[in-house]
C-alpha cells in the first residue's frame, strides 16, 4: 500500500476491498492453523496413548489375535524290513470336528458335509444339534476329504491334522508289527515294543495369521517324525512262511498254526507267523485269538521233540553213547503206576534209534539214566522256563516245575515231553543252540533303530546267552538228528540236496472237561535246521488240532520242508555253499548249571 | 538549511533496500524450502520403505506358507504313492496274479539248476 493513503487517512472504515480480502485470508489460515494443530495435537495424543500408554494391553491383545499356538504332526516312523521294503507307513490325515453352538444352519451344513465325506446326513445332523462344546464329525479322514471341507468353509467346523498308520501288506507278518490305536500309540507287537521311538513327539509351534485365519508365518517345528525301524524279518521268507503255514492249517482241518524262521548262528528272527492271522489296518474286525502272537505268547507241551533235550543232556554228561542199546520192552513201560506205550513196538535200540524212531520207553531209560537233577538243569539251560528276551510284548516263560514238586511219573513225562509247557520260539531257540555249535542265542526283531535325520539311534547285534552243550555233543546231536530226516519219523522234512536235521513231535492236548490226555486234541509239530553242517535256517512249524493228518510227521515236517526249500531258494543258498560254522566264542561249557 | 521529507526518504530507503534485499531473501527462502521439501522427501521415503518392507515380508510370508503347504502336499502325495506301491508289490497279490492271469507255476525240484 502507497504511503501516501496512510498518511491522509484518519478513517480507518476506508479498507481497501484487497486489503479486506487479505484479511479475511489471513484469519481463515490462523483458524485452519489451529484447526490442523489441535487434530495434530489429538492425532499425537492418540498416538500416544496407542504407542506409548496401552502399548503392552493392546500388543498382548494384537497378538493373541494374529499368532496362534497349532500343534505340529507327530507322525510315527515307517517299520521296514530287513532288505528296506515298507511294512508299516503314517500318512497325513486330519479329524474334522465341530462346534455345534458356532453352526448357524446345522441342516445346510450337514448336507454339504454329508456330500464331502461319504456319511450319513442324519448322523451329522444328530451330531451338529449336539448341545456338546465339541464333537469329532470323522476322524483319520484323507486329506482330500478335509479339502473338500475346508472348501466349504464352513463356520465352527474344524480341523486336526493327524497321520494314520497304514499296512500296505495287510496280514503279512500281523502279528510281529501289530497295531496302534486311534490315538496313534502302539497296542501290541512292535509298535507297541518300539512305541518310544516309533512315535513322533507332537510340539506346538507358533503360527501368525490373518483376519481370515490364512497362515501368514509359521515358527520352524523341531522334527517331530518318530524313527524308523529296521527289521531282521524278510518280506519273502515271512510271505512263504505264511503261505505254507496256512496251506498247512487248512489242509489238516487244524485249529490254529505257528511257523518261526531264525537264524541260529545270530538269533535273527527270519519269519514269524501264525494262522489264523488278521489284518492291522481293521484290526478291531479281528477276533483276539486271531490277534495273538501264540508262537510267543502261547505254550504247549512239545511232545516228543523236547526227546532232543534229555539226549543232549545224557550225550554231554557222557552218560550215553549213539551206539548204546536200550530195552525196548515191546514198546510198553509202567512207571509211577502209569502204562505208557510207543507207538509202535520196538524189543531193543540204540540211543540214535530212540531219538530217530522217537521212542517214548528210549527216552523214559535215558532220562532216568540222567536223572532229576541233572535234567533240570538241562531243561532250565536250554532256556526253558525263562524268557528268550524277544523285543516282542507278552512273551511266556511257560510252564516248569522244580525237581521237588516231580510225582514219581514226572522224570518219564518229561523225558518224552510232557508235564512241561514251552512256547514255539523256546523250541526253536533251544533246536537253534544244537544247530549253531552249543550256544544259546537271544532271538531279536529289530535290527537298527535310525531317527528321522538318519542318525542310528541304536543297534542291536547277536547276543549269545550262555554255551549249553559242548561243541562235540552238539555235532553228535545233529548227526542222530540229520537220522530223524533221512530214516525217522520226519522223512517228509527232506529238502532235496541239503541234509536237513530235526525232530517230530505229536503231543496230546489235555482235554479240560476230562482232566485227561485226549485222543482227538493233538499238536503236531516239527523242529529242525537246515543245511546240517553250515546251519543257515533253524525253522518251527506247530500245528494245533489237526483233524486229519494227526502226526508231526506228516503235516508239520512237510511244511518244515516247503518253508526250507522255498527260503533257501530266495536267499540264494545252494548245497555247495562253504560258508564257515560260526561258533561262539569265550563261552565255557556247563556255566548255566543252577543249584 | 534544506528541509527534507524524512518519512518520505526513509520509506525510498526502504523500498530502495527491499528491492535490494529481496532476491537475497527470496533465495534463501527457496533453499529452506527446498532443505524442507528434500527432508520431507527423504523422511517419507524412509517410511515408504519402512512400509514397502512389511507389505514384502507379509507377502512372502504368504509366499512361503503356500509353498510349504504345497512342499506338505507333494510330500504327502510321495508318502501315498509309496503305500501304493507297497500295496501292488505285496507278494501274496504278485503271486496270485502270476498264477491266476499268466498261468506260471512254481519250478519243480530239479528244475532248479544252480549256477557256480
């Protein structure tokens, strides 16, 4: 403005309508100024407040809103073989669940479920009216079935993430793998032997999400996978055993049935089976005696295969020679007031005769020859009585009595094995300790536990218990028992060019509603080990109540044979083979004896 | 003695030292201006940056997640073709179908000649 306005200017109403304007400008900025100052100065305090004064309330709050606890999958190790073929495996599968008070139209809701997971509507309708906080709608469901759910999106239906055990080779070897429940843990066999490590340790972890709960970040879970076991089981020699042995079974109108393979140099369990058998994947449509592993759980009276003990008991304390003679008496006997006859009738034989032509009146004079004391001990070195220690659950020790508690029947019941029950695996490991030079052997499943990062957890290697017979006797034993296959009663056991030694036995049952032997109620069964001289497969076959064919003989020694030949072919043993005896070694002869 | 206008001189004065002053003014108001403007540049890409970085971060958070559910999912397809596999290799399957649909029979003793 030109100073010469100010200064003629006494009235101050002559305001220039720029200078109004200006003016009014400047007001309308001061009040916009202040304005912007205090929505700064609220702004600020807000912010304050949010960054500074409820920050530990609101980041507790924000937290718990965007970062959720989940557990992680605890999924069990995979059970393999000894060659790495798959034998038990855990897949990913998850539980739907629901909320029923969250469900907005339970009708709506259980239709479109119904159509996702195969059920019946009415059934999820019944449980989406539920008045219960949470109900499982299917568990172990695949995971394409949750998808499909989780397509849906659904309010209060849920989801557990879970892995499911499968058996891809349904019944083989049932009864060594066993079953887990619907919680994931071990209930028999080696799943619930190994549960410890099989099972995964289930952890939570961390996880951010969204407002539509989609995972944003994840905390890296430590491993959660439980560890693998590596079986002495062969996936063929078990699949032959089965097959033979249910062969068997059905062929003699049989109860029941139990085969065994082993290794008798290591104690490597090859084989085990029983029939009847069951499917793990639908282990509750089994009944319980078809769930059983009778071959370890179970005893029996061996009959006349338990011969072999009361042999190699007098053979070891020099108290028989193969070639001595024994009175046959006719083939009948009466001791402790009770007739006891062979089954067929013989004036006089040699000690290899009355293991070969399994005489019971042969055995009674060599036990008796032995004596009480002496033949307990043997019966209790050979192991029977105690646990052979499988890595398997519910093994028997079976049944022994001390020489006190013997009637005066007692010493000849036993000498053709009776008044004595012992399990299949006893048997074989006994028969196994002949084989092998004189050293009893612990029997083992599991060969090597490897964690997820492949770390071996642990192994187990050939436990050798205690030498039992002498090396010398042993090799006498298994040539009186080369005998029982070439000229005895277990002919049928022949392999074709290997020399095959083993023993019959046909035992009678007690019948419960009589207390008595029975006449019908049989087990038949044979025990041998094959090649003679480098003793590769020592193999049990126990027929229960056969119908027909009554005779260890004649259905367990061909089944013996079947397993044999077949295994033998698989494992690429020939006749020729000149693989070396391996004997234990620093083991002294008679340390088992008890007092 | 020569009378002067000093109102009229000082405001001359004035003017004349404001026309001189003013560039110098204007200049260096500009450079404050364009200090504010830089600073303010550089503070709101601090933050744009600050910002940028949490949306990446957020989206790959969402990146890796997809990825891992899809890396579950191969593995879970792996674990399921394995069972499958397991289940078509069962021997008591191969056996029955070697001897059902191709007719084979186990060999005969004496039919098996072992090579040395």
């Amino acid at each position: 403005m030109p100073r010469s306005t100010r200064k003629g200017s006494s009235n101050k109403r002559e305001i220039t309508p720029a200078a109004a304007r200006r003016a009014l400008l400047r007001r309308r900025v001061i009040v916009l100024f202040c304005s912007l100052a205090l929505a700064l100065a609220v702004v600020t305090g807000q912010l304050f407040s949010l960054q500074v004064y409820r920050y530990p309330e609101l980041i507790k709050a924000a937290n718990g809103q965007t970062w959720r606890q989940v557990p992680s999958v605890a999924r069990r190790g995979t059970i393999y073989d000894r060659n790495g073929r798959e034998l038990a495996i855990s897949i990913g599968t998850a539980s739907i669940y629901a909320r029923p008070a969250e469900i907005e139209d339970p009708d709506g809701a259980s239709a479109a479920l119904a159509a996702s997971l195969g059920l019946p509507v009415k059934q999820i309708r019944e449980q989406l009216r539920s008045k219960k906080s949470l109900i499982y709608i299917k568990r172990s469901a695949p995971l394409e079935e949750a998808e499909a759910v989780m397509r849906l999106a659904l309010k209060g239906i849920g989801f557990d993430a879970q892995s499911r055990r499968f058996y891809p080779k349904a019944q083989q070897a049932a009864h060594l793998l066993g079953f887990v429940g619907t919680d994931d843990q071990g209930l028999e066999g080696l799943e619930l032997q190994y549960d410890h490590y099989l099972a995964g340790k289930r952890k939570w972890v961390a996880r951010q999400q969204d407002a539509k709960r989609r995972p944003i970040f994840r905390e890296e879970a430590d491993e959660t996978q439980g560890a693998d076991l590596h079986l002495t089981i062969d996936e063929v020699v078990q699949y032959i055993t089965e097959r033979e042995l249910e062969a068997a079974v059905s062929q003699s109108g049989a109860l029941s049935g139990s085969a065994i393979v082993m290794n008798p140099l290591s104690g490597e369990i090859l084989a085990l089976a029983n029939y009847p058998t069951f499917d793990p994947n639908v282990y509750t449509e089994a009944s319980a005696f078809a769930r059983r592993n009778r071959a370890v759980v179970d005893y029996y009276e061996p009959g006349s295969t338990f011969k072999v003990i009361v042999g190699a008991g007098a053979l070891e304390e020099r108290l028989v020679r193969p070639e001595d003679r024994f009175n046959g008496e006719g083939g009948v006997i009466e001791v402790g007031g009770a007739t006891i006859r062979d089954h067929e009738r013989f004036d006089s034989l040699t000690f290899t005769e009355v293991l070969t032509h399994s005489s019971n009146v042969g055995a009674i004079k060599v036990g008796q020859r032995l004596g009480k004391s002496h033949y307990y001990d043997y019966i209790s070195g050979f192991g029977f009585g105690t646990l052979t220690k499988i890595d398997l659950p519910g093994e028997t020790p079976g049944l022994i009595r001390r020489p006190k508690e013997w009637s005066a029947l007692s010493l000849a019941s036993l000498s053709m094995g009776q008044e004595i029950s012992v399990s299949p695996l006893q048997m074989l490991v006994a028969m196994s300790a002949i084989a092998n030079g004189g050293v009893l052997v612990r029997p083992f499943i599991a060969k090597s536990i490897v964690a997820a990062d492949g770390k071996v957890i642990r192994v187990n290697t050939p436990t050798q218990i205690r030498r039992v017979i002498s090396e010398d006797t042993a090799r006498t034993l298994a040539t009186i028992l080369k005998g029982v296959v070439t000229e005895g009663t277990g002919k049928a056991a022949a392999v074709e060019g290997f020399e095959v030694a083993g023993k019959t036995g046909t035992s009678q049952k007690i019948d419960r509603a009589t207390r008595r032997y029975s006449r019908q109620k049989v087990v038949a069964s044979f025990v041998g080990f094959v090649p003679v001289e480098r003793p590769q497969l020592a193999i049990i076959v126990m027929i229960d109540e056969p119908s027909t064919l009554r005779w260890g003989g004649s259905i367990a020694a061909p089944t013996f044979r079947e397993i044999a030949r077949e295994s033998l072919k698989h494992l690429r043993r020939s006749p020729t083979d000149q693989e070396p005896l391996r004997l234990a070694e620093g083991i002294r002869h008679a340390t088992f004896r008890l007092d | 003695m020569r009378s002067y206008d000093i109102a009229a001189l000082t405001s001359v004065g004035r003017e004349r030292a404001g026309s001189l002053l003013k560039p110098r003014v204007d200049q260096i108001r500009r450079f404050d201006l364009l200090q504010t403007l830089l600073l303010g540049g550089v503070v709101l890409i601090v933050v744009l940056f600050y910002v940028w970085q949490h949306v990446q971060v957020i989206r790959l958070g969402y990146q890796v997640e997809s990825l891992m559910g899809e890396r579950a999912g191969l593995l879970q397809q792996q674990k399921e073709l394995r069972v499958e596999v397991a289940q078509l290799k069962s021997l008591r399957r191969v056996e029955e179908m070697a001897r059902r649909q191709l007719g084979l029979t186990g060999p005969k003793p004496g039919q098996v000649i072992t090579l040395e």
